[in-house]
C-alpha cells in the first residue's frame, strides 16, 4: 500500500527502526529523496499545475473526517482501528503528504491520481499498534498543543514560500537549508494528521529534526533520519515566529473589522500544505 501501512506491532526495526532506537516510541515518517535540479517552467507553474490535485485532497480530506470519527468510535472499543478504516486513512494521509511534498517544491514528479504510488519518490510508513483508550477518548483536546504548532509552522512557511518558489525558478532547485526546514515542516504535519486519525498512538515530534540518536542512524533517505543544519532550524523557528505573528494580526484585524478577510491566508496555506 502506498501509506506502507504494516499490521504487525512495532519493534523497532527495519527500515523505518531509526524512530524506533533503544525501543523508543515508533513514530510515522516521512521518505523524500534529496534535493535535486528541477525544471524551472514546473516551479513557475506548480501550484497551478496542482489544482486538480487540490481539488482531490478535499474531497478525501471530507470523507476521511467522516471515516476518522466512525474510526474513533471503534478504537474507543477496540483499543485499536479497524484494518479498513486504517488502510482508508492511511492511504489518504499518502496522497495528502505526495501532494503537499510537490506543493512545497521538495519533489519535480507530479503525484500521481492514485493511492497506491510504489514508485512515486515520496512515501510515507505506518505501523499499526493498540491505542490507548483514554488517549483516544480525549484526543481532541490532546491535539491542541501539535494543531497549534503545526498551524503556526505551516502559515509561517507559506508567507515566505514566494521567496523559495523565486529561487527555485532561478536556481532550479532549493538550496538545503530550504529544502531541510520545509521537509520538517512537511513531516510534522503529516504526523500530527496521523495522530489526529489515529494511525498512530504517538504525540507528533520532530519540527526541528531527528534527535542526535535517531541523527546518527545510517540515512534511510533525505528525510530518514530527518538532520536538519543550523540554517534549516533558523528556518523553521522564522516560520514558527512569522506564523504567531499572522495569527496575532489576523486576530487583531478580525476584532476591529468583525469581518472574515482574516481566514483567507491561513485556508490558502492550509490548502497549499495538504
């Protein structure tokens, strides 16, 4: 399957045991190969190229809603999610993260209209394990910290992101600070959306990249393990302090005007983002 779903248990090993050293916590990750050329007519055009494919993302994204809360449902009494609803969501969190990938320049290759993508450069890894029930029952307030933080880091990107698409277009690609802290930001939310469906039982981590353990593991791909240098980390704390300063603006604007002009940045980052 192209989420790499695996209905065993996690052990910590494998291909993906880098977030799993010592019998650490399995957490879902991201495979994005390393930055490389890309043709400058494809970035000039890129967004407008992915219409169509924002258009399907809505439209998973509306029906995994409704399969996510069946999903929370069954967990609350299964401690865990059915295989289908599982595979479901998993594939749509797939198709989500391919998009938002070639969205934020880290990939040439147009996704593809499909869930299953074996071939495609991105790809994510799922494991299956039991879920804690209470956790489960209060995840909507437990999610409020990581929906904060990955709102933030994502409009944050977006108010630059005409900076890293002009850049693109000169250089052909993005240079690796650039490439670094937009896969983070990238991996954070498909991780948070995992959490948030229950794919995974484990809090979203890693913003600022892999920990020195998980760092020293052999690379996987660009993004497993995730080692971000100082200029990609001082890239996404610039996201983090942009995107606070949007909200407290937008907040601002919204209680003199009472109007709703305030929603439209950050709905177009999050439709950019996946």
């Amino acid at each position: 399957m192209a989420a790499g779903w695996d209905p065993r248990p996690s052990n910590g090993t494998g291909a993906g045991g880098i977030d799993g050293v010592g019998g650490a916590e399995w957490r879902p990750v991201l495979d994005v190969p390393p930055p490389g050329q890309q043709r400058r007519w494809t970035v000039f055009l890129r967004w407008l190229l992915l219409i169509p494919q924002f258009i399907v993302v809505a439209l998973l994204s509306f029906a995994a809603f409704f399969v996510t809360i069946a999903g929370w449902f069954s967990a609350l009494v299964l401690g865990r999610l059915p295989d289908p609803i599982a595979s479901f969501l998993g594939s749509v969190l797939a198709y989500q993260t391919r998009v938002s990938a070639s969205a934020a320049l880290l990939v040439d290759r147009y996704p593809p209209f499909a869930f299953d993508a074996p071939d495609y450069p991105v790809r994510i890894e799922l494991r299956a394990t039991p879920l804690n029930r209470l956790a489960v029952l209060f995840r909507l307030i437990l999610m409020i910290p990581a929906a904060v933080l990955s709102s933030l880091a994502q409009s944050g990107w977006f108010a630059v992101s005409w900076v890293f698409w002009l850049i693109g277009i000169i250089l052909g690609r993005l240079p690796e600070p650039v490439f670094g802290a937009t896969a983070a930001v990238v991996r954070y939310r498909m991780r948070f959306a995992a959490y948030v469906m229950m794919l995974t039982p484990v809090y979203p981590k890693g913003l600022l990249g892999d920990a020195p353990e998980a760092a020293a593991q052999p690379a996987y791909s660009a993004t497993r393990p995730l080692r971000l240098s100082t200029g990609a980390q001082v890239l996404v704390w610039l996201f983090l302090l942009l995107g606070l300063a949007g909200h407290l603006t937008s907040g601002t604007v919204d209680y003199d005007d009472s109007g709703d002009d305030h929603a439209a940045p950050a709905a177009a980052a999050d439709r950019i983002a996946g």
